[in-house]
C-alpha cells in the first residue's frame, strides 16, 4: 500500500510546471496495486485498484504541499493470503533547489483492514526527485527515490530496510497533467527468532492533474 | 594741443585703450557740439584731427566714419560742395549703410551725401546678430545695402561646402532685408557649423563692382534624442529550432526513465519477494523508449519550435515597434530645433 502512497505522491509531486504554476492543484489518481509479503509463510500476494484525490498547493516559488487521501481493496491473489482493504491520508511538502530538481518529506497515515486484523502504518519519508523534460517540454520524465527514516507498524519492530522509488511519464496539456507512474516500496524487517517479515508493495498509478486560479 | 597729446601719449607710455577712446569721443562731441551751433570753422579743425593719419589715438571705424560725415556737412555749409562729396564718399567706402537723417541734415547736405552715394559703388552686410531661431515660426534677416542701384548676388554657404544657397539676386538700390529660413539648397535645416554670407554687387551707374563677406555660427538646440534600442542578440532570443544534442537528450532522457523503471522492478525490488508489477515496470519502461524514439525523430525532422518562433517574432516585433516610436519622438525633437545664430570673426573655416 505505501507503493500506491508514493506512485501518487510521485505524480502530484512531479506535474507539470504549467500545472505547478497554479495556486491550487486538484488530482485524482487511480492505481493498480500489487502487495507482496513475507511472514514465513512463504510470499503471499495481493492485487486491487486504488482510487485517490486531493491537492496540492503553491506556496511561493519553491515550496508546495500536497494532501493526499485515497482508498481501495487488495484482493488475495495467493493461497493463504487474505482480502483487505487500505486506506490512507498524507501530508507532503516540497522545495525546488533547481527547476529539475526538489527536495521532498512526507508524512502518511496507511491502515489495511481485513476480516481477521487492522494494521495500521505511519510512514515519514525524505528523498529528491528528478524531472527532465523532453525537448518540446510536453512530455516530462520524473524520477523519485526517498527513504523511510520513520516507519511505524502495529505489531512490528521498525525495518530495517524501507526505500522508495519511483519513475514515470507526464504529458502535459492546457493546464491539466496526465501521469503514468510505477512505483515500489520495500520493506525488510528484522528476523523475529527464525522468521524474518518482508514486504513489497508495487503500484502503476495513472494521476491527472487539473490546474486551478491563477499562475 | 596735438603737441600736447603726442608728449602725454610718448611719456606716459602705452595709453589706456579706453582713454584713447574718450579722446576721440570727445574730439567728436566737442566738434559736434561746435557744428551744431554752425560753428563750423572750429568743428573742421576738430573733425581733420580725428581722420588725420597723425591722431595717436585709437580711432574706430564708426568714429571715423562719423568724422568723415561731419566733415562733409560742415563743408557742405561753407559751400565746399566738391570737399563735401569727397569727405561723404569716403564715410560710404568705409561704411556702406552709412547715411544722413534727414530731420539733421539740411536738404544741400542731403543732396551731396546723394551725389556721393552715386559716386561710390559699395555693397555691405550687416553683421549678424546672435538670435535663436525656430526655422517653424522665425526667419533670420540679413540686412544688405549697395550704395546705389545695382545688380547684386547674395549668397550663402556653409564653409565647409561649396554649394551654396542664393538668398537674392536682383536689382537692389539701398539697404534690403533678406529673409532666411534656416534651410539650405537641398530643403533640409542648415547643420550646425560656420557660415559665410557673401554679397557681391556691380552698378548699374558705373562699371565698379564690390563685395562683402561676413561669417557667422549655427548651432542645434534640440532635446536630448533617444538611443534606439540595440540589435537583439543570441542571448535575448530563444532558440528556434531544437540542435541534433537536444534530440539526443531527448533519447536519452526516455532511455534513463525506461532503464529506472526496470531498475527499480527488477534491483530495488526484493529478490526474496520478486518483482512486483512487472509487466507494467515493462509497459511504463517500454512507453519511455518509445517516447524518447519518437522525441528523437520529430526533433531531428522538425526542428522547428513553433513557439519560440513565433516568441521571438513578438520580441522582434516589440522591438520594431518601441524603435518606430523612439524614432518618431526623435524625429519630433529634431524637427523643433531651434538654430542658434551667433557672430564669427574671421575669414575662413
């Protein structure tokens, strides 16, 4: 589910500058999503859509921020893995060092909820991203990766492995911005006696971006 | 009592250029004074001193002239007509626009400084005041004189040229006034610089002919012009066309974005866990190539950037536009230069 967090994130983070200009940014995003995990019981895996919202705002030149909030299901994809539904809201804040270049933290609140458990995740992240735009300046290449000094889990000790990364595509149109992002979050968590837990947690996310006021 | 003068003068060595003037002031006004009470036989006296080449004192050309006339009048009194003519011709030979008001001279004097004028054929300027003159409103006026009718050519040009601007040529008995408009031969305002004015004359009465020159300066007043503004450069223009390293960054760039989206599903993935969303790390990675492909080809084959093309026509076209402004304010100011006229001595450029 942090995949799906941070292939929207990615996307809102990364539009377009036409769209970036704006004082306030709607986005929606709908993602494909893909659980992988671990617990030693061999890799259970988990597939559903993810549909999300919110937006994002200017402040100055440099700084913006984004509330995110979005929600879906993972369906069990595997023997032994069970169907749950995700939930998460967070809070990102960037500043641009350079056009192709910002500096990015975020904080977000996930909890997956199935018939037998609720577990919740508080996950803050820092990392850059790197945008290149193609030469007609339509097109944008984005690239992002963060780690996740900050991850809470109910239930579990801190990882010891938590990294994000994500790449994609924009085009950009009339003040709106069409993504298409993947992304992966990994989590490794440290071996309780014999088992060690791992998660992954893998996204395609397309976002579009709608501009709003005025530049 | 010239005696006197001359051992004051030799003695005191170099006399006051101001005093030697006040001499022959009042050598003048006493003999004036003496003609006025017709008391001619001790105004001559006076009079013979001031044009005698033994006067020590500086004498001008107006107090000589002024000499000159009382001399006439005074013999013109005592029936000298011949002396008279003489003295008066010498006064016009040495100052054309000389002449007798007719409200101070009886009509025999009047008669004899006519006969003079007859006789002597000279032409004259007047020389040029200094005047500010707005060639829109104002005309500078020449006043030229011959001494009788005559055929007389008067002329202008800058000393620098030789093309000359007739201001008149015609018959001209007496003193003229010759407008100017402050334009030469080719219509345009006369440039700054030195100018000579030259009158020449032959009679119609004798075969005699004369001339006379005098200079003068011209300066522009005009308020300060603009500088239009410079050529645009490079730097001030966006490219209009993409370069053949832009088209390769293009590709490249769909390379780098194609290669970290399978980087991130294949190395940053767990190898515990195994890729995750792989064919759509593929989908997402093979849109970038494609992308970065067709950036290189429409870079390379249309190199155009219609947009930068059409910005910098809007610049060039600003720039056009705030230039034809700049220079129809500066044509304002130049066509309200003012000439300034000033006197110039000398006799060259």
């Amino acid at each position: 589910m942090a995949a799906i967090g941070l292939g929207a994130f990615g996307i809102a983070l990364s539009a377009g500058p036409t769209a970036a200009q704006r004082a306030v940014t709607p986005f929606a995003s709908l993602s494909l999503a893909e659980h992988r995990v671990d617990v030693g019981y061999g890799v259970e895996r988990s597939r559903g859509a993810i549909l999300g919202g919110g937006a994002r705002v200017r402040l100055g030149a440099r700084v913006e921020l984004a509330l995110r909030v979005q929600g879906g299901w993972l369906n069990a994809a595997t023997p032994g893995a069970v169907d749950r539904d995700v939930g998460e809201v967070g809070l990102e804040a960037g500043v641009r060092a350079a056009p192709w270049l910002t500096f990015r933290a975020g904080a977000q609140r996930r909890a997956y909820s199935s018939v037998i458990a609720r577990q919740g995740w508080t996950l803050v992240d820092v990392g850059a991203e790197v945008r290149f735009a193609f030469a007609r300046g339509t097109i944008t290449g984005v690239t992002r990766a963060a780690v996740v000094p900050v991850v809470s889990v109910s239930g579990l000790p801190r990882p010891d492995v938590a990294v994000t990364a994500a790449t994609g595509l924009q085009i950009r149109r009339r003040g709106a911005t069409l993504g298409a992002l993947y992304s992966l979050e990994r989590y490794d968590f440290p071996a309780q006696g014999a088992i060690s837990r791992r998660e992954q947690l893998a996204a395609v996310t397309l976002r579009l971006d709608v501009g709003l006021g005025r530049r | 009592m010239k005696r006197l003068v001359l051992v004051l003068a030799l003695t005191g060595g170099v006399v006051p250029r101001l005093a030697a003037q006040g001499s022959t002031q009042d050598l003048l006004q006493q003999a004036s004074a003496f003609y006025e009470r017709l008391d001619v036989e001790r105004a001559l006296p006076l009079l013979r001193q001031v044009v005698s080449p033994s006067w020590p004192f500086e004498v001008t050309a107006a107090q000589r002239v002024a000499a000159y006339k009382y001399l006439g009048a005074c013999l013109a009194l005592v029936g000298k007509g011949d002396s008279a003519t003489l003295y008066f011709r010498a006064a016009i030979e040495r100052d054309p626009f000389a002449d007798l008001d007719a409200a101070v001279f009886t009509p025999a004097q009047l008669r004899l400084f006519g006969e003079a004028r007859r006789l002597t054929f000279a032409v004259a300027v007047r020389p040029v005041a200094s005047a500010r003159i707005d060639p829109r409103t104002d005309r500078l006026t020449f006043t030229v004189v011959t001494t009788h009718a005559g055929l007389v050519d008067l002329e202008l040009r800058p000393v620098s040229s030789d093309s000359a601007l007739r201001l008149f040529r015609g018959v001209s008995d007496g003193p003229r006034d010759v407008a100017w408009d402050g334009l030469l031969a080719d219509r345009h305002l006369a440039p700054a610089g030195r100018y000579e004015l030259r009158i020449t004359g032959s009679s119609q009465l004798s075969r005699r002919a004369d001339s006379a020159v005098i200079y003068f300066e011209i300066r522009h007043e005009v308020a300060p012009l603009e500088d239009t503004l410079p050529d645009l450069t490079a730097r001030d223009l966006v490219p209009e066309q993409f370069s053949r390293s832009a088209a390769t960054r293009d590709l490249l760039r769909g390379l780098v974005v194609a290669g970290t989206a399978l980087l991130i599903s294949n190395g940053l993935a767990s190898r515990h866990l195994g890729g995750s969303l792989k064919p759509g790390a593929a989908v997402l990675a093979g849109a970038a190539v494609v992308t970065g492909a067709v950036a290189f080809a429409g870079d390379r084959r249309h190199p155009d950037i219609p947009g930068n093309i059409v910005a910098n026509a809007q610049r060039r076209a600003e720039r056009a536009g705030q230039n034809a402004a700049i220079k129809a304010r500066n044509s304002a100011k130049t066509a309200a230069t003012v000439l300034l006229v000033t006197p110039a001595a000398g006799i060259g450029p």
